[in-house]
C-alpha cells in the first residue's frame, strides 16, 4: 500500500496576548485551501491535530486549550484604506469542526507584525524608528482594527518592558484599537439585540436572572457571578473541574444565543462553539491570580470571569475584553453597575491571570448606544517560522 508523502507549507507561530496561534499567508496556502470550504477546514484541523480524542492535539501545532488551537490566515488587502486582511479560525479540540464565527482580539495584536514582517505592508510607510500603523480588516466580523506595532532600525520590535498578565515574559507593547465594535445589525441586531441594556433571561433547569446581551468585539453574555452561584474570583479549576458546571454554562450560551438572534434553536449552539461568550460579573473583590500574584479590590473596578469554548478562559480574550470595555461605558448594564455605575470611558478589570485595563467611547443616538472605538494594549511575538508540514492526503 502507498502512502503519499507530507507538505510543507509557509507558516508562522506566533503569540498574540494571551493566545498563540499558526499564521498563513493566504497566497501560501495550497490551492484548494485558499477559499473557505472543507479543503481549508480540513487542512487547518491537521495542522492543529484536531479532531483529538485523547483532547491533546499532540499531532499538531494546538496546544490543547482554546487559547492555543487557533489559526490565522492573512492576505493584503482587498478594500480601500486597509493593509491586510484578517481571517480567524477557532479549532475544535475533539471535533472536526473549524469556527469562523468570530475573531480573536488577543491574535489581533500579533496581525499587524505579522503583515509587516511579511512584505503586507507597503515599505514606505514603515519607519526606520517609531510606530508603524497597520490597518486590519477583521473579515470575520467585518470590521477595522487599527494595530500600532513599534519598529526599530526598521524592523518590528518584539521585546520590550509591557507586561501582560496571562504572559510570562515581558514584550513589546502592541495598542490596537477596535473602531466600531458594536454588531451594525446585519447579525443578531444592533449592539443590543433586545433593545434593552438588561434582560430577564430564562434558562429551564437554571433559572431566570438578569442579563446584559452585547454585540461588541464579540456576542456576549454577561451575568451576575451570584445568580448562578459564584463570587467572581474563582480559577479555572473551580469551573472546569466541575461537569455540571461546565454543562450549566453551555446551557446558558445556547438559551442566550437564541435569545440575541444569533441562532434560532438551542441545538444550534453545538455548530457555533466560539460565539456567542458567556461571562460572569462581579464588583471588585480580592483575590490571588492563578501566579500566586495577589489582586486587591482598590485596584480594580470589577471582576470578570468569562467562558471559552466550553472552559473557563485562563485570562481574558481579547474581543470579550473589547464587549467588557463597551458595556462598561453604557450606564445600566450589568458591566457598568458591578464597577460601580455612571460614566465610564474605562474600566481595570481583574480576570484569573490578573488585570487588563480596557477603554471605549459610547455615544446615545436617536436613543440607540453606539460605540466609535475600543482601545487596549497587548504584546506579541513570532516563536517559530519556517514550515509546517501535513500528509498530502489530508485535505
């Protein structure tokens, strides 16, 4: 019997905040992979070593957590005014299942050095010292991202003093900014679905409590940590030991979807794992961050804690931060009452790695809340290049 032989194909991987990732360029991509299908999906999967039984993906580049089974697929730019285009794959861990539904804001910060690394961004408007802008099209969301990344001696500077809780070692700081993060309503509605800041939402089996139902940065649902249970300091492992838990959550993820548009029947939910979020709020409260680093109350305005596919996030993702930011700044939802009610144009949240400070720019018009930017810093670094390699036969 004849086996034919492996690929090897251009890639990058790269952290970016709190996550890593494999990054292509579009053009780099076999053939039948540069149009969305079962080709490019397949292909994904074996890169990251998905669907994985064993929920190790040690066949493949993933790191088993949600965090680390990402891909990332960038192209120049096909609209005016931008450089790249930005195409996010979440991948399923046990499923053959890639998710296209929503972006990542931690892999955000790392497209813009990777689009200049990459001859995607024109030379000349790169310079030899100082802050090179990179206008990025989020093309699954359809929306602009702004990455300021530092340059030295002309080329992208990855070290640096920032320091991000959820990352080790110190990097250069990377602000990305997300203009008008809010959903336009071509999915879901506007940026409140409902309409209303908060909702009583019924979830059979759990309960009925309040709710704030957000389209910004990515579908999100926001409760109260105590109406289900919780304080809103906990660690992973308080969470994602817990199957019941773990089964409650995504019982709320599906009811809430419904709820804002997104799917029309609860078992739609298993085919759209990335979105929309749930997450949990609490006022600040001390806690020790899962590096033994202590967190005290006076120094930040709330606690979050939020749910990604299917397990509670180490730290934060980055597009929850940006849904976190913007609920923050409209006056009455569950966000901005835990930090303590009012005008907000930013909020220090502190999540299970430890702080992330987040900002935004909420305007009522016609009685509808828009939101122009959301603003935060992150950090990124490429940690390998050169090829990846798969079975030919694989997509």
């Amino acid at each position: 019997m004849s086996h034919k032989p492996q690929i090897r194909i251009p890639a990058t991987y790269m952290r970016g905040g709190t996550s890593k990732g494999v990054f292509f360029r579009l053009d780099d991509l076999p053939e039948a992979a540069r149009v969305p299908g079962t080709a490019r999906d397949a292909l994904l999967l074996r890169v990251i070593g998905s669907p994985d039984p064993y929920g190790k993906q040690t066949d493949g580049m993933g790191g088993a957590t949600s965090s680390t089974s990402k891909t990332v697929i960038v192209s120049a730019s096909t609209r005016p005014d931008h450089d790249v285009d930005y195409l996010f794959g979440q991948v399923a861990i046990d499923k053959a299942f890639v998710d296209w539904s929503g972006n990542c804001g931690n892999l955000t910060a790392a497209v813009g050095s990777f689009a200049i690394s990459n001859g995607l961004v024109e030379a000349a408007r790169i310079p030899a010292d100082g802050i090179c802008t990179v206008r990025i099209w989020q093309a699954n969301i359809g929306k602009t991202i702004i990455a300021h990344v530092p340059i030295t001696a002309g080329q992208v500077q990855e070290t640096g003093d920032f320091e991000l809780d959820g990352v080790t070692f110190p990097a250069a700081e990377v602000a990305v900014e997300f203009l008008d993060p809010a959903d336009d309503g071509e999915e879901g509605g506007a940026m409140f679905p409902t309409g209303n800041v908060v909702d009583e939402l019924e979830v059979p089996g759990v309960g009925t409590f309040p709710a704030t139902l957000i389209n910004a940065g990515i579908p999100t649902i926001f409760i109260n940590a105590d109406s289900i249970g919780y304080t809103g300091a906990e660690l992973q492992d308080a969470v994602n030991g817990d199957p019941k838990a773990l089964a409650m959550f995504e019982t709320i993820r599906a009811h809430g979807a419904v709820r804002m548009g997104l799917i029309v029947h609860i078992d739609e939910a298993a085919g759209r794992q990335h979105t929309p979020k749930v997450a949990i709020v609490a006022p600040p409260a001390s806690y020790t961050a899962s590096s033994g680093k202590v967190v005290a109350a006076d120094d930040i305005d709330l606690n979050v804690r939020a749910m990604s596919m299917g397990k509670l996030h180490h730290a934060m993702m980055g597009t929850a931060a940006v849904a976190i930011g913007t609920a923050a700044a409209v006056p009455g939802t569950l966000v901005n009452l835990a930090a303590g009610g009012g005008d907000r144009t930013a909020v220090t949240f502190g999540h299970p790695s430890g702080t992330l400070r987040v900002g935004a720019e909420a305007v009522q018009v016609d009685g509808k809340w828009q939101v122009t930017k959301a603003i935060m810093s992150r950090s990124a670094r490429v940690l390998m290049e050169g090829w990846v390699r798969v079975p030919a036969d694989a997509f």
